[in-house]
C-alpha cells in the first residue's frame, strides 16, 4: 500500500475516529453513528473514501454493510493503525467513542436503530 494514500487517510479527524474503533471488530453505519454521533452520510462519505483507498472492506449482510479492517493490512498500514490506537488512547474524543461502543453492545438489534446484529455477536 502505498503510505501516501494512507496518511491522506490519516489527515481527518472523523477518519481517525472510523478507524480507531474499527480497531474493536467489524461494525455497521448505525453502530458508527451512535458512537461518534455524526449523521449517516457523513460517516458514509468517510467510509466510502477509506474503502476506496484500500484502508477498510465492506460486506453486505443482508441489507446491511459491515465495515471492518483489512484481514491483511500492509505492514505500513498495520504500523500506522498501531500508532493511531497508542496516540488514541489519552485523547477524550477517541476514549468516549469507546466508551459508547461498549455501550452498545449488550442492546438489542431494534436500540440500535437498524435491526443488524448486536456489536460483538457477529
């Protein structure tokens, strides 16, 4: 992967969100929208721009797209998410998007908003 590609990726904060809690399995846009709290096409243009450039994958299952990290990133890709999760872990944006991904997990699909698999249960 070509690491300019990568640190364009790098370069926006809702970007690094998407992909800091990526780091915690697979998610959906509804999942991503209670946790960073931005509207669907926001999140969807950010995740468009990542799977575009190689730093995500997309599933469908059923009607819904699942996100995750590639299975096997780039060693420069893998360095970058490494780093972003240690420079993450003091920043009260990143630490509160975690927290409320925590908070997701035992609800029901339907509090979720969309009916798609509870996080953790995929």
């Amino acid at each position: 992967m070509e690491l300019v590609r990568i640190y364009e990726c790098l370069c926006d904060l809702t970007r690094l969100r998407l992909l800091h809690v990526l780091g915690q399995g697979p998610l959906c846009v509804c999942h991503f929208q209670a946790v960073l709290d931005e509207p669907q096409v926001k999140i969807s243009k950010h995740l468009a721009y990542l799977r575009e450039r190689g730093l995500v994958t997309c599933e469908r299952e059923g009607k819904w797209m699942i996100y995750a990290l590639p299975a096997k990133p780039s060693p420069e890709l893998r360095a970058n998410l490494a780093c972003l999760q240690d420079c993450a872990r003091d920043n009260s944006v990143f630490s509160r998007d975690l927290v409320r991904l925590k908070k997701l997990a035992p609800q029901p699909p339907s509090s979720a908003g969309c009916g798609c698999a509870p996080v953790g249960r995929r």
